[in-house]
C-alpha cells in the first residue's frame, strides 16, 4: 500500500523480507508486518532450519520494535532464541524415533472412542460411560478422567471429554464428532452448526441433511464458543498442565479452532477434521494473513486421502492454518475412484458414489482400526 503497488507474498525475494524487517520501528510499520508474514511463504535458511516462524520472530520482531531500534537482519539471533525443534508431531507421525507413533496416537484414538461411545445420543454405550484411556493403551501414563469438567448435553451442543495424568500433568480433552441420526435433536442441531458456515461448500445441504428447520436453532450455533469456554475452565481447574486437544470430524474442527485461538499454548492432533476455515474467520476471529501464521506443527489433521480431499474439493482451504497428514497404503471402499480426490464438478456429477466414498472413509470405527494398524512395523504416514 505504502509503495502504491501489489506485490504477491510468495514471490518476495528473502532479501527484500530482511530489508522490511530491518526498516525502523517508527516507521513503514505495515511493511514490516507484511514482511513478518512473507517469512512463512519464503523458503529460505529460517525455513529450512526448521523454525516456528510465528510466535518466535513476532516476539523478536516487538521485542526489538519496543527497544526503539532497528528490527535487525541477524536471522542467526533469532533462530538461536527459537526451540530446536517443533512439537514433535510431526516426528512422532513418521515414527521417528520408533514407536513414539503408537505412544502419542494410541491414548488419542481411545480418547475419541471413548468420546463418541460414552456421550448421549445414538452411539451412547452404557458400558463407556465412566471408561478412561486403558493402560496398554497409555505410554506408560495414568489417565483418569474428569467429569466435572465434561459436557455431554443432550438436546444439541458441544460434548467433551477430559482425560487427565496428574503425575505429568496432562490432559487430553476430547471432542466428540457430529451424530447423523435425525430421530435425535442433537444430531439436527450438529448438522445445523455445520450448514451455518458451509463445512462442504455447495453441496453442505445435502451432506448435513436434516429434517429440521435450522432457524430454530439459530440462537445455539455457538459451538466454538460452548468449546473454547470448556477448555478454558479445564486450564483453570488445571494450572501449569499441558493441554491437548482431540477429537474426529466436527470433534477435530472445533479441536484445532480452539488451540488457534491459543497458539503456543494449546495443541490439537485430530482426525479428518471437518472443515474449518470458516470457523476460524467467523467464530476465532482471525484473518487470512493471521491463519496463515498460525503453528501449523502443533494443528494436525490426520486423514483417510479420499476423506480428506474430497472435502477439499469442494472448500477449497479447508484446513488452511493446520498441517494435514495422509495415511497411506489404505485398502480403500469401492466406491472411491483417484480423481474424486481433487475434482469438485467430477465429484458432483457423481455426487451418490462420491458421497458413499466420503462416508465409508469416514466412518470413525474404520479409522480407530486402521490409525494403530499402521503404527505396527515402521513409519505409518
């Protein structure tokens, strides 16, 4: 703007990003804050080293802009401040070193059972009510659960459960996915909540089809809202736990929502989240340069190719400010063909088969199978 001419982010030389940065703080300020997001378009020595560009150089760059000098050009300096490595997801997802895949996916994929079976509604087992994260399935740590800190509402809303380690001081808080039957309220109002923001883009009418009116519930598509205040209750019964966050479909979006809404403090590991760029703009409030800056190691999206693409399809950012991460070698359902994976029209035509090809690789029974198969014998993704 202040140059009086458009220059795509992507294509600025690393140079020219040091050069902004390194104008001075009394002025050219919206350059300097271009130039902060151009970092995570650049692949240059900072990215290549593997560096959180987001909250580390944000602190370096108002650490440096609150001292009243330069930004500076020592991208040495500000790498040495920033962590070594990532999260660690990423690396535990290629099983590196071996068998932390089984470590961190094993007590997740109980979580979202547990999550599913023991919440009211059309998949509620009595015998999971008050189960808990079992121990072959822990690591080695001793999950209990929570329940004053859950929800399970029965007319419609947001259901969560929470797994606590309290000798490492951990928790897992698990987001329940939608529920598709209409003879139940909530499974209406879940289909609702997703209609509201176009979770599949123009065909959302006809994926959460539903027999109920959706004005009706207008006043109750606060899902984010119910979810993020759930969590923020568990930080405050839980001070100084680390916080992580789960969850399948719905469960996964309103997962990663919520730790976008804390990046660096909380983290989510989900699977074939719904889609949630829309919740992020409308419900967290961020923008499109703000998405992009997220920590995109710490969002992940774990997924079936044909389940997570065809969403993809039709929205097309879908999963924008997350990394997702597809299993492969799957033995997938019939009715998937390769090119439903990237090809919206060719998808609608063919909307009945697409549509049985979305639902049977979504279908969370076959992915809490398939998800620890493939931590057995080497790197799974």
């Amino acid at each position: 703007s202040s140059l009086g001419t458009s220059i795509p982010i992507k294509n600025l030389p690393y140079s020219a990003v040091l050069l902004a940065m390194a104008l001075p703080s009394s002025s050219h300020r919206s350059l300097r804050l271009l130039a902060m997001q151009a970092l995570a378009f650049v692949q240059a020595p900072l990215r290549a080293r593997s560096l959180p560009l987001t909250h580390e150089v944000r602190a370096a760059i108002s650490a440096a802009s609150s001292a009243g000098g330069g930004l500076g050009l020592d991208a040495a300096a500000i790498a040495a401040e920033a962590p070594a490595t990532s999260s660690g997801f990423l690396a535990a997802l290629r099983d590196e070193p071996a068998g932390t895949y089984l470590e961190l996916m094993a007590p997740l994929v109980r979580a979202v059972d547990i999550t599913y079976f023991s919440s009211s509604g059309p998949s509620l087992n009595a015998s999971m009510v008050d189960a808990t994260i079992p121990k072959e399935d822990a690591s080695g740590e001793d999950w209990v659960r929570a329940p004053e800190l859950e929800a399970d509402p029965t007319d419609g809303g947001v259901h969560m459960r929470v797994f606590v380690d309290h000798k490492n001081k951990k928790v897992i808080c698990g987001f329940r996915g939608i529920c598709v039957d209409n003879e139940f309220r909530q499974c209406n109002v879940d289909k609702c909540f997703l209609k509201s923001f176009q979770a599949f883009g123009e065909i959302s009418d006809i994926a959460y089809a539903t027999s109920a009116d959706c004005g009706t519930f207008a006043g109750e598509m606060d899902y984010f809202e119910q979810a993020e205040g759930l969590v923020k209750r568990v930080q405050a019964e839980l001070v100084g736990y680390s916080v992580l966050l789960t969850g399948h479909s719905l469960g996964g979006a309103l997962s990663i929502s919520v730790a976008a809404s804390q990046p660096g403090v909380l983290k989510a590991v989900t699977f074939a989240p719904t889609a949630f760029h829309e919740i992020l703009r409308q419900h967290v409030g961020l923008s499109e340069v703000d998405i992009l800056s997220l920590p995109s190691d710490e969002l992940i999206a774990v997924g079936d190719p044909y389940d997570c693409l065809i969403n993809a399809a039709y929205v097309p950012k879908a999963r924008e400010g997350a990394t997702t991460c597809l299993l492969e070698g799957l033995e997938e359902p019939a009715p998937c063909v390769p090119r439903m994976q990237k090809d919206a029209a060719f998808d609608t035509v063919r909307l009945p088969q697409t549509m049985m090809c979305k639902g049977s690789t979504h279908d969370w029974l076959r992915y809490s199978k398939i998800l620890l198969e493939q931590g057995v014998g080497g790197a799974p993704l």
